[in-house]
C-alpha cells in the first residue's frame, strides 16, 4: 500500500513539473511580442546596433536575452559581427533567434585567415554618442575628487599646461603602481531632492592624460595629450584599463525595484542649466551599482506629473498622474549614479523625470 502512495505521489509531482514548463513556455510566448512585419532572418550590417536589431523582431527590445539563443561553440557568443545571419525559428512553439537556421553561426569563407576581433562586434547602443563617457568623463563619489593628488606646479613657471608640458603633482606615492593618469576638473554635484537632499556624487570633467616620469613629492609627469586648459589645484585619477568600459552587452529588463531619477542631462554641447532631455541624449540617473543596476538595465521613463490648482476647491493643489513617456538604457554604472542613453521618447523630457523597471 505504501508503494503504492509513493508511486501515485511520483506521478503527481512529475505531472506538476510537466504543467509548471508548459505554463513557463506560455508565459514567454506571452511575454515576447514580436514586431508586426519582422523578417524570418535578417544579416548584419556594419553601423548595427543590437538595440536596432532587436527593434526589428521585437516591440520591446529589452527581452532580446529571452529571445536570442548563444551558440556555445563560438568564442563570445553573445557578441554579433557585420556579415552574420540571424534567422527565426520555433523551439516548441517559442521564438528565438539564430545565427542559423542549426544553431549555428554563418561566417563567410575568405583566402587569408580571419581575425575577429573585440572592436568588430556590433555595439549595443550607437559608440559615438557614449564614447566620451566610456574612457574620459566619469562620476565620483563624495570626497572622492578632493582626495586625488593635485597639480601644484607647471615648468618654465606656465599658468597652465598643455601637451608636450611636464606637470608637477602631490599625491602620488612612491609605491603607486600606475604611470598613465587622467587629469579632470570637478564637474558639477548632484543631489535627489527625494532621497534627503544628500550629494551622490558629482563629474569629474576630463581635460588630458599624462604619464609618470619620476616619482617623488612633488612627482614629474608629462602630459601626453589635452583637450581643455589644464591647471594648478586639478587633479589626477589612475587609469586603469581593468576599468574601460565596452559596448558589447544585451539590453535586458532592470532588476531594480525601486523607482529612480534622471538628474541631469550631459549630452556634448548641452547648454550648463538646460534641464530638457530628448532621444538619443545621455543623461545621468541617480541609481547606481549599490542599488543592483548594471549596463544594459533598460528603464520605462515616466514624464512627471503636473501640480495644479484645483478650480474648484480654494488653495488645494492636485499632482496629476506620471505618464508614459519612452525608455532609457545604462551604460555604465557608479556606486550611486549611472550614465543611461534615452533610446526613444514619445514626449519632450525634463530632469525630474521618473524612471522604472519595464512594465510587462
């Protein structure tokens, strides 16, 4: 009898299992909306981005990871290449995309020997519009910048230097194992009125680059390039080619839960002040990697809701709701703040704005 029970329970629980992967499939199937009109394969062209690419099959980019099948026998498979070609196909009634029709990838054939290199992947995001934010201009935290070694003097007595002049730097300890330096200025601090006015962090601005020649208090350091004036009292920040940042990731749904905020707008050539935001500008958000979020988060922006005063009860004031407004894409993350492209955007922005995790 007792057999009996334990066989019975076995049946049960494989059936649950069996329910539980069908409704798994179910809810993506759900959850994937494929683009009306999407092609059955598509080849890769040089100046794709994969956000364009998963715009072409999918309505929200963002679950490209739930529709995009890795082919493990390729080095960096999640990394795509001009020339590739990515079909549709059904497993089990699910779409998701290939380099092939088998699973595997397309390479076109070619008398020399051919090199894929990292640079050659297509980027998630366009690289022109977040190039300078990938290697040069960064997010510091609090007392971060006033803790750098600063410039103290120029030769031949200069007010200011430039490349091919040797600066003079206190900070640099003789046992420091870098030799190539950024030099910045701080930029502007940043605070969220909603989250206790406290500072996050603020810019440090990138001016040039400059190599130790001697060490020492003060050290010797030549500068190998500029592209602003630079100064005494500017400070100096190792560079650390652990840290560059690449373009080659999936945008995908933030884990986040809490809702953020676009704090600021740092698009090149953007006016000091001007709080307006639009598509394809790059805007600093005050959610970073201590909350969890991570490059290729993409966020649902919302635009704010008015205060207005309500006509018919004297001095009450009514907000009126969030509204839907577009997304947002990180790119790169700080402790507290992160870079985000606005990828699309159905009405004119403000910094203020409200950020999400997607809606399904």
């Amino acid at each position: 009898m007792k057999s009996n029970k334990q066989f019975f329970s076995l049946i049960i629980f494989i059936f649950v299992i069996i329910l539980s992967s069908q409704a798994s499939a179910n809810q993506q199937v759900e959850t994937l909306q494929l683009k009306a009109g999407h092609p059955e394969q598509y080849i890769v062209k040089k100046g794709d981005t994969l956000w364009g690419i998963s715009g072409i099959f999918l309505n929200k980019p963002q679950d490209w990871p739930e529709i995009w099948q890795m082919n493990s026998q390729i080095d960096n498979p999640h990394l795509i290449y001009p020339g590739d070609v990515l079909y549709l196909v059904y497993v089990d009634g699910n779409p998701y995309i290939t380099r092939d029709k088998n699973g595997k990838r397309t390479v076109r054939l070619s008398p020399e020997i051919r090199y894929e290199e990292l640079e050659r992947a297509i980027p998630t995001i366009p690289l022109d519009l977040i190039a300078p934010f990938l290697s040069q201009n960064r997010v510091l935290n609090p007392g971060e910048y006033s803790a750098s070694p600063y410039i103290v003097g120029i030769n031949d007595d200069h007010m200011s230097a430039g490349a091919d002049n040797l600066i003079y730097v206190m900070g640099i300890t003789r046992d420091n194992p870098h030799k190539s330096f950024g030099i910045y200025r701080k930029g502007r601090s940043y605070k969220n009125p909603d989250r206790g006015n406290q500072t996050l962090g603020h810019t440090a601005i990138f001016l040039g680059e400059a190599t130790l020649e001697r060490p020492g208090n003060p050290a010797t350091l030549y500068v190998e390039k500029s592209k602003a004036e630079i100064l005494k009292g500017h400070r100096l920040i190792a560079l650390n080619n652990s840290e560059i940042i690449d373009a080659n990731f999936f945008p995908k749904r933030t884990s986040v839960k809490r809702p953020a905020t676009i704090i600021g707008v740092l698009t090149n050539g953007r006016q000091p002040g001007v709080s307006y935001v639009g598509a394809m500008d790059v805007v600093l958000v005050d959610v970073g990697s201590d909350d969890g979020a991570e490059k290729g988060d993409v966020f649902d922006i919302y635009k704010k809701g008015s205060i207005v005063k309500d006509p018919l009860r004297r001095n009450s004031l009514i907000k009126l709701p969030n509204e839907s407004a577009g997304n947002l894409m990180i790119f790169r993350t700080f402790k507290k703040l992160s870079y985000a492209l606005v990828m699309d955007t159905s009405k004119t922005l403000r910094v203020g704005d409200v950020i999400k995790a997607p809606s399904e």
